[in-house]
C-alpha cells in the first residue's frame, strides 16, 4: 500500500504498519498508525481489536458510550452488577484466547504466498480451461508495487469456492473473450482462492460481503486505493461496462501521477546534469590546480636544482683554490740563475700566455705540474708536452710511472719549452 508520509517510524514499524493496513482495510494511514500505536505495535492485538469492532464488539480503547447513572438507585444497580460484568468478560476473552490455540484458523498463517497463487492457477485451469486472463504470478503485495510502479489499474478477485456463483462467473463471465480481452489490455489481474491462506489475508484487508468479488485498485493520492468493488454474479457485459466505468472515471489519476513522475524524472535528469556538470566543472578546477601545483613544484625543484648547482660550483672552485694555494706553497724554493744544475722551462699555456720558472736537474716532475696547477691561467686537468721529440711527459703517478721521474731523468736539457695541453673537457 502507499508508503507512510511520517519520517520517525522504524523499518519493522513501517511493515507492520503496512500488514496492518492491508490486513484491515483501512485507508487512513493515520488511523492504523494511530490504532498500532494504542495496542503498543501488537499487529495481532491491533488486528483482533479491529475484528472485534467489526463484529460489534466494543473496542478497548473505545468502549460505547455509557448512559450517566441516575440516583442513588443506578448506583446501587452499577455496583452490584460490577462483579458479574468482570467475571463475565474475564472468561470471555479467556475463552476466545484458549480457542486461538485449540482450534486456530489454518488459513491465518501465510507461508508460501506464491504457492498459495500457483496453487490456485492450477485448479482454475483443470476447472475451466487456460482460457482466462492473465494471472499476476506473484504475491498481493508484489502485485500493488508493480501496479504503482506502472502506473496500472489492478483488478483483484477473491475466489469464494464454496460459493453457488462462482462456477457460473468463472466459466461463463472471467473466461469469455471479450472480458479477458479488456483486463489483459488495461490492467493487472491477482486472483486467489479465499480457502488459501494468502487470499484469506486478502480478504481480510477487502472485506468483501459475497462471491464472486472483484476490486479495482490504482494509485490515487500517492496511495493505493480500492476505486470499484464489485460483488455478486455479474454477466460479461455489465461486467465490462462497469470496469470501463471505473477506469474512465479515475483514468485522470493515473495522468496526473504519470505527469507528476514525468517531471519528477525531468527535474531529476536535470538535477544529475547540473551534478554532472558542476562535479566535471569541479574536477577541471581542480585538474587545473593540480597542473599549477606540479608547475610550481618543477620551478622549485629547478631553482632548487640550480641553486645546489651553484653551491657546488662554488664549492668546487673555492677547493679548487685552496688546492692551488696549498700546492703553491708547498713548492721548492726557485734555483739561482747562476746554479749548474738548474734548469730554465719556458711553458706555453692554452692562452697563449708564457710563463718561466727555473727548477733543479733532480726534483721530479711532479713539481713542475704543482707549479703549473697552482697558477690561476693554468686549466683544471691538464698535460705537459715537450717538442724536441714530442712526448707527454708523466708528471702525475700512473700505472706506468707510479713514481714520476726527475727532471734530468726525463732528458730535460738546460733550457726547454714545453706546451700546457688543456684537458678540462675531455
């Protein structure tokens, strides 16, 4: 049935409130709340108290109205018969609750629904053909979700089997063409036998008066809602006429509602597009700040970059110096020119720039490229060459000169002119 508006109530309170209300069929989703919440949320309690209003018992929670006693006279009666109404009610419902036990009603426990509807398309179909409408195959509350999804009228019949008028109804009205024609075009159709416990519960929401019965149901009001009941034997004619009646007449309804879904469904594409658009308008922004935040970071990190590189440049030229100074000062003293043994080198930088120095016949090599390393013209690597013949000479340790040689070992004479040869780049 239709869904409760109020927004407090608990899953299991919601079922509850819907069994109830199709157990009794009351409209007013207020009244079953109102009559659930006075017995507590006893679906059992609740319904039998409705049972018993219908019968002409007094409810509970509404007992008749009572006449005011009159003199001392309606007092006295009122008292002595208090004893006796006790009594009587106390074994009453005592009796009444002990007879649930003894001899409960086997139709008031569904528990296979679908079997109940299977069962009873068997039986309809060994009794009078499969020449009838189509059966919904599902539960009477699966049948109302379907019909207020698909905006479909629902016809429902209750099949009274130990009924006079059944057997003329089936065979000759809900099985002639032009009925099963009209209910297979224009609406869902649920049918099941009242001897099973699923049409039981039916009928007890229904409460229809005789067989055969039929109930037109339909959303109206954002709610299923009983539009057209139809009981007793009817001819196919009168029972077309009257179903084409009820449609016609509520038809209006269902356009509204479908109106209303249409641009419920609207407003809602429109909203997932705006959703859409403003999350794809989101995530640009935020592409875009992401890019501007990589950016960033890649400046820094070539600033960053640039700067260690400069450092280390620094660094390495600052080393560089400390070992031309130390280099410097660690060179032997100049010969004299008038000394034999010295030796007058004249060196030919990369520059084009020349330098002289005199060194001694027996200091090594090494001192030679000392002197030149620690000048500021001279390259960072470097090689020394002589000419007459051309050589590289070994001023540094290597595998084939571990010990540099001297001076006069390399053949060096009194006077030479050797080539500074940069090897910075190489």
């Amino acid at each position: 049935m239709a869904a409760p508006e109020e927004q407090d109530l608990t899953q299991e309170q919601t079922e509850k409130l819907l069994q109830f209300q199709d157990l009794t069929g009351i409209e007013s989703m207020d009244q079953c709340r109102h009559t659930l919440e006075q017995h507590n949320w006893n679906i059992e309690a609740a319904v039998q108290d409705r049972l018993n209003e219908q019968e002409g018992v007094p409810s509970v929670f509404n007992p008749p109205p009572s006449r005011p006693l009159q003199g001392l006279l309606g007092w006295g009666y009122y008292l002595i018969m208090l004893p006796f109404r006790f009594t009587y009610y106390t074994i009453l419902d005592i009796f009444r609750f002990a007879l649930r036990f003894i001899r409960p009603d086997p139709r008031s426990r569904v528990t296979d629904p679908v079997g109940d509807i299977v069962s009873f398309m068997h039986s309809f179909e060994e009794k009078y053909g499969r020449a009838h409408p189509v059966f919904y195959q599902g539960t009477y509350s699966q049948a109302l979700n379907d019909a207020k999804r698909e905006l479909r009228f629902l016809l429902v019949y209750l099949h009274g089997d130990d009924h006079q008028d059944s057997d003329e109804f089936c065979r000759n009205t809900l099985c002639a063409p032009e009925v099963i024609s009209l209910i297979n075009t224009r609406m869902l159709f649920w049918a099941c036998s009242t001897n099973k416990p699923e049409g039981y519960r039916v009928s007890q929401a229904l409460r229809e008066n005789t067989y055969p019965f039929l109930a037109m149901i339909m959303l109206k009001d954002r709610r299923m809602t009983v539009v057209g009941r139809l009981e007793g034997l009817i001819q196919p004619d009168d029972l077309i006429n009257q179903l084409t009646f009820i449609i016609d007449a509520n038809q209006t309804y269902l356009v509204s509602e479908r109106l209303e879904r249409e641009e419920r469904n609207q407003t809602q594409v429109l909203r997932q597009q705006q959703d859409e658009a403003y999350l794809a308008s989101l995530r640009a922004d935020q592409e875009k700040e992401r890019k501007k935040r990589e950016e960033r970071e890649r400046k820094r990190r070539k600033e960053e970059e640039v700067k260690q590189q400069k450092l280390a440049e620094e660094r390495r030229r600052q080393n560089l110096q400390e070992e031309k100074e130390r280099k410097l000062e660690c060179l032997p003293p100049e010969p004299s020119p008038d000394d034999p043994e010295s030796v007058k080198i004249i060196f030919k930088l990369p520059n084009d720039s020349r330098v002289e120095r005199r060194f001694h016949f027996s200091q090594s090599l090494t001192v030679i490229h000392d002197f030149l390393f620690s000048l500021k013209e001279s390259p960072e690597k470097f090689q020394i060459e002589a000419n007459f013949p051309r050589r590289v000479l070994p001023c540094v340790p290597s595998e084939e000169w571990p010990n540099p040689p001297t001076l006069q070992e390399a053949g060096l004479s009194h006077t030479e002119v050797l080539f500074v040869q940069d090897l910075t780049d190489e």
